[in-house]
C-alpha cells in the first residue's frame, strides 16, 4: 500500500483502522445506525460518551468505575439506549456509557491517532474541524457484521462517509472518490435511500423508523465529537 499518495483516504472496519491509523492525522469513525448519530446528540446536548467494546457484565463495571449510566443492553425509546431517538432529551453532564461492537470497537482501536466521530447529521462540522489538525485524514466506515463476525459493508455508512469526504479538501483516494460519488448520487433522495437500505429496513420493521429519520438530517448538527482520553466531547467552538 503506497501510504503518502493520498491525503483523503477510506478502509473498512477493524482492519481499516489497522492499516491506516498510524499513517493518518486524524482518523473518523462513520457508524450512521446509530453509533456516531447518538454520540453526536449525547455530546451535543453536553454530556459525554465513554465508547465500549462489549455489551456484557463487564460494561456495568465499568460504568461503576467511571460513575456513569450505562446505555440500555437493547435498543429502546423508554430508556437511553443506542437509540438516537432515546436521547434527544439526555440531561447535561451525563457521563453515558455507549457499548457497541461497531463504532466504539473501532474508536478505541485508533491508537494515538487524533480520533472524530462522524455522521451525516454533523458531516461538514466533522470534515472542517479535521483539517484543522492535519492533512492526511483517513475515514473508517464501520459497516455491520454477518453472524460469522465477518465485516458487512453497510451503505448508509458509504453515503456518510461519502458526505464527509464531500467537505475535505485534498487528493482522494479512489476508495474516497468512489463514497463521494455515492453521496452524490444520494443526496437528493438521501432519505428514501437509506430508509430503503438494509439496516435501515430492519430498524424501520423493529419499530426505530424515528431513528432512521434522525440519521438522515444532513448537517442538522455543528457538533464535533472528538476522542479525547477515551471520552467523546464535543470539540466544537459553537458549543
């Protein structure tokens, strides 16, 4: 892999991360359904998220151990959850612990690498703020899992991608050309195409329509949710 031929670079997943993070600036973590949309609102409400890989007794612990709330094992409107709807009225101040094999796995993978979390509610916010850092900008869509833990690419997470990429400035490579032209091609239906899309079907037959709704608002948020000693905080200057 030729590692300076590109400024704006994009790898799936885990092994994306991997490979590029240590090469990269900055890296941004796009986990549309509904990672990043939820850490975007928690965070933009003021309140932080602590990302954490597993959804098991160990979360609760470690919830203790940082005196936080710890979002609900399932997805749901009555309590704080991975639900970005449960959220939208989070009190300030929270300290919410957010378990997820997809995003928080990959925002906790990054190493010493300048960490954001992106989405496409706060797409030009993210993109902006990561210039301000460095050049070399790499964006990790994190795609689902099949049953096997094999990756899935999910192509809500392509088309966020691809709107943040819409926003940077710099050499692409082919791989972030081919999210923009998704974008693209997208934006004028952006809701319908993501509605329609395979995780966004599912959400919509468990009942998580709402959820879906909230993930398609194209820069509805100035929110940058940055890593910062393992905790999303929001580094905006609007806040």
């Amino acid at each position: 892999m030729i590692l300076d031929e590109f400024d704006i670079r994009l790898e799936w997943g885990l092994k994306g991360v991997e490979q590029l993070a240590s090469v990269s600036d900055v890296v941004i973590i796009v986990d549309i359904l509904s990672f990043s949309t939820s850490v975007d609102i928690v965070t933009g409400r003021g309140s932080i998220v602590y990302p954490y890989k597993w959804k098991d007794g160990s979360a609760v612990k470690f919830s203790e151990s940082v005196n936080g709330i710890l979002a609900a094992d399932k997805r749901s409107f009555n309590r704080f959850s991975l639900s970005p709807s449960s959220l939208l009225n989070i009190p300030e101040d929270i300290r919410f612990v957010l378990p997820s094999p997809n995003g928080a796995t990959l925002s906790l993978s990054t190493g010493n690498t300048f960490t954001l979390c992106g989405c496409i509610r706060n797409a030009k916010a993210v993109a902006e703020f990561a210039m301000t850092k460095g050049e070399k900008i790499t964006v990790i869509p994190a795609g689902e899992k099949w049953p096997d833990e094999s990756l899935r690419p999910a192509v809500e997470d392509l088309i966020g991608a691809g709107a943040i990429i819409n926003y940077l400035k710099g050499i692409l490579s082919p791989e972030s050309e081919s999210a923009l032209s998704v974008f693209r091609n997208s934006i004028e239906d952006l809701r319908n195409v993501i509605m329609n899309c395979s995780s966004g079907k599912e959400l919509i037959e468990k009942g998580f329509e709402n959820d879906v709704e909230l993930a398609c608002k194209l820069n509805e948020s100035n929110c940058v949710p940055g890593l910062v000693d393992g905790v999303y905080v929001n580094l905006s200057v609007d806040q």
